[in-house]
C-alpha cells in the first residue's frame, strides 16, 4: 500500500479511463463539452490509455456491406446532448455527405461508416489518450489510512509511466470467446479473426474449397454470406443447433429495453424480474439474426438448389463436436442433435462465432479490488451510478463501462446507452467531489441536468 508524498507523487488527474474504445471516447468527448463550458479551476482532468497504436473497435468484423443494428442517432453523444458537435450528423457534414445519407432514408449505417466516425471523434479528443499503452499495475494510495487515489502504471515498449488518479473509470471492452478446449490458430479462427486473416487465403494455393461457420447469430450469419461471396468456387457450411436463424425483434416496444428509463427498472428490479427480462428480451441481441439477411440467405441457398450448384449448406439442429488440425485442413465432426449421427467434413478453415465474454471487472486492480464488494454470486457490486461498491476504505472511485449487465440490464456492453451513461458517470464524479471538497460551483452534464 503506497502512502502519498508530495516529494515524489506523480500528477493526479480527476479521472483516468482504461481503454479507448467507443465507450472511453464518449467519455472524453463528454468532458471535454463541460469543461469547455466551465473555468479551469471547476474543469475535470483525465487521462486514457490504450494497448491498441491507434483507435480501433472489432476491425474484424468491419464487413463492406455490414450495416450497425443499432439507430445513427444512439451515436455517441446525440441522446445526452443532441446540439453536440461530436454528432454522427456532424461528421457526415464535414465528409459532405450528410445529404446523400439523408436521401438514403435509412438509420442503419455501414458499420465502415459509423467505424470512421469513431475514428473522427476520437481523433477530436486524442490529447487525453496515449496509445500503445498497456496498464500493467493499479495500486492503491492511502491519505491517512483511506485509500484517496490510485497509481496507474503503464507500458509502452520499454517506457514504464505512472498516473495518479482520483477516480478510475475501466471501459476494456470485450474479449472473443472460443469453446473449451478449441484454440485460435492459422486454420480454427473466432468472427473477429475474419478480415485480419482473409486476406491470406486469396494467395493460397491450392484455393479454398470448404469453410464451416458455427453459429446462429448476427456475426455467423455475416460470416457465412462474407466467404460465400468472395470465394465463389468454396463450399460454406453453416453449423447451428437451431432448426434456424431467428430474427432479431427490433419493434418499437421490444426496443424499450434499451431506454434510459429501462436501466432504472431493472437496477430496482429483484433478481428474478431481472431474470426474466432477460428471458424475455434476449432476442434484442442474442444470437439473432437481421431478417433481411435471413431471406438474403435463404433465396441464396434456394437458387443454388434449383440451379444444382449447392456451396450454401446449412448443418441445423447440429453441433460440432471436434475440430482438429492435419497438415492440410481442420478435420470438423457434426453431430446431428437428433439422430446423433456424425459426419466428418475436411475444411480449410473452421469459423467460430460463439461470441464475446465481458473482462474480469476487478483483474486490473490488485490490492485495489480487495476494498470492492461481491453480491452472494461473487458479481461486482455496482451502485447506479456504475460505480463499483466499496468498503468505506476505499475513496477512489471505480466505475465501470461493461461487465454491469447482471446490475443494470441488456445495454451494458452495447451503444445504445453509451452517451447518457458517460453523463451519469460524469455526473457523479463533480458531485462525489463537491462533496469532499464543498464550495465549488454547480454546473450540469449536458443533457442530463444535474448539479455537478
């Protein structure tokens, strides 16, 4: 346990944010909009660090003809300050296209699109980011016996930095999940391998002739349409447990469940009422698929079968149960979950599209994590400000940007929330502050309206 010196600490920020993915940038864009706002001595200081050399979110998956599933205007600052200049419709104006997007009638972008606004945003605000920059170490600071800050040790190739911190916000993101037991490797890759790796089978020789996707939603789908598109002498094997894809439910009242409001009801709720929204609206997000690239799909498979020139099959009701790799191929076992019959099919490369896991909430907080609080499950208690609860030791605050689904519902790892979440927890942070240190001006969060 370190005990702060003024002889020898390191500069103390307001807030520093691990990670610079879309959750991170809205929360500099965020302070940046306030402080703006404010005088120097009421603005919020705060730093981000980011393992990746530049701003980057699920590049594998950035498909040409992939559109968002979530509307332009849940960009990352439209719902807490529609007047922002940070906007997805800003942007479009200073590439001069806002006019031909609008005429397109659509508030589904390409992801590319919505990726390169990211990009421009970020760009915005990269005086508050170091890239290239991994956090190696978090150690708690102790101001007579409280633990008032946090050390934020960084790496970027031999250079070692340290940060103090008032508060910590940890916006990591999310990481590929594989099945127990299956590695990644240059044959057996997840959904997010796909572009990094593709290239590398155009040059292949012999060519590809068989690929197996395994999986039911969105990223599987996609997948499957991607490799049948560009390699048109491959067969593609799309492997489910499903008779079918199912269709996301984007109706106006199911999409209630990624309302602000929604946040609210489900932070009160009981566990089982959690549970059972859940249950309910899973089919929001979870392992569906968009309906029109179902039917593209399924007129897809339907043509190949009239014309006799089948490369689209769909393995359903089925499981792969073994993938293993010769010199050559990814010897692949489908296992029919009805008659439990198996069939071996050689493929090229085996597709997994199982998905992402939330990181460890606490794994970067050593000694810190010790003064955070666990529900009977082992969860992270996470109060509804996302800030995580902690014994009355610990001052420094830690909030989270993901892994708080279990406490505040289906948008935890989602956009459709990000922009007022950065409010609330800004929020937060000026007003815990205040409250340590009483007598400075009130402000508000744009579009939140608070007392800051």
């Amino acid at each position: 346990m370190s005990q702060a010196s003024p002889d020898d600490a390191p500069p103390v920020h307001d807030l520093i944010g691990i990670g610079f993915g879309p959750s991170n940038v809205a929360m500099a864009i965020a302070l940046t909009e306030r402080n703006s706002r404010v005088g120097r001595q009421q603005a919020v200081t705060a730093h981000f660090f980011e393992s990746q050399p530049r701003f980057g979110w699920h590049r594998g998956m950035l498909i040409d003809d992939a559109t968002m599933q979530v509307s332009f205007l849940k960009d990352l600052v439209t719902l807490r300050n529609p007047s922002s200049e940070f906007s997805f419709l800003c942007y479009l104006q200073s590439q001069g296209r806002l006019i031909d997007f609008v005429n397109g009638k659509s508030l589904f972008p390409l992801r590319v699109e919505f990726h390169a606004y990211f990009e421009w945003a970020a760009a915005q605000v990269d005086d508050m980011v170091s890239y290239g920059h991994e956090v190696i170490d978090v150690r708690p600071v102790e101001v007579d016996g409280v633990v008032e800050y946090v050390d934020v040790t960084s790496r970027s190739g031999s250079d070692v930095v340290v940060h103090r911190a008032r508060n910590l916000v940890i916006g990591t993101g999310l990481r590929p999940q594989m099945p127990e037991g299956v590695k990644r490797s240059e044959r057996i890759w997840h959904t997010s391998d796909l572009l990094a790796r593709v290239d590398g089978l155009e040059s292949a020789q012999p060519k590809p002739t068989r690929f197996v996707v395994v999986g039911a939603g969105q990223s599987a789908a996609e997948n499957v349409a991607y490799l049948h598109r560009r390699f048109p002498d491959a067969e593609v094997c799309a492997v489910f447990s499903r008779y079918g894809y199912s269709p996301a439910d984007d109706s106006g009242f199911a999409n209630r469940i990624f309302d602000p409001d929604a946040v609210d009801a489900y932070f009160t709720a009981p566990d089982e009422t959690k549970r059972r929204l859940m249950d309910y609206h899973g089919n929001t997000n979870y392992a569906v698929v968009d309906i029109d690239l179902i039917d593209d799909l399924y007129r897809t498979a339907y043509q190949e079968k009239v014309l006799g020139t089948e490369r689209l099959r769909f393995l359903n009701v089925s499981r792969v149960t073994d993938a293993v790799e010769t010199p050559d191929t990814v010897r692949t076992t489908v296992e029919s979950l009805v008659t439990g019959e198996r069939t071996t099919l050689d493929a090229d490369v085996v597709v997994y599209a199982t998905g992402y896991l939330p990181p460890d909430a606490l794994g970067l907080l050593g000694d810190v994590a010790e003064h955070c609080r666990r529900d009977d499950q082992g969860r992270v208690r996470v109060e509804r400000d996302y800030r995580v609860a902690a014994d009355p030791a610990l001052r420094c605050g830690i909030y989270l940007q993901g892994g708080t689904e279990h406490t505040h519902g289906i948008t935890s790892s989602l956009l459709s929330n990000t922009a007022i979440r950065v409010g609330e927890i800004l929020e937060s942070v000026v007003e815990r502050g205040q409250k340590e240190a009483p007598g400075r001006p009130h402000d508000t969060v744009d579009g939140v309206g608070a007392p800051l």
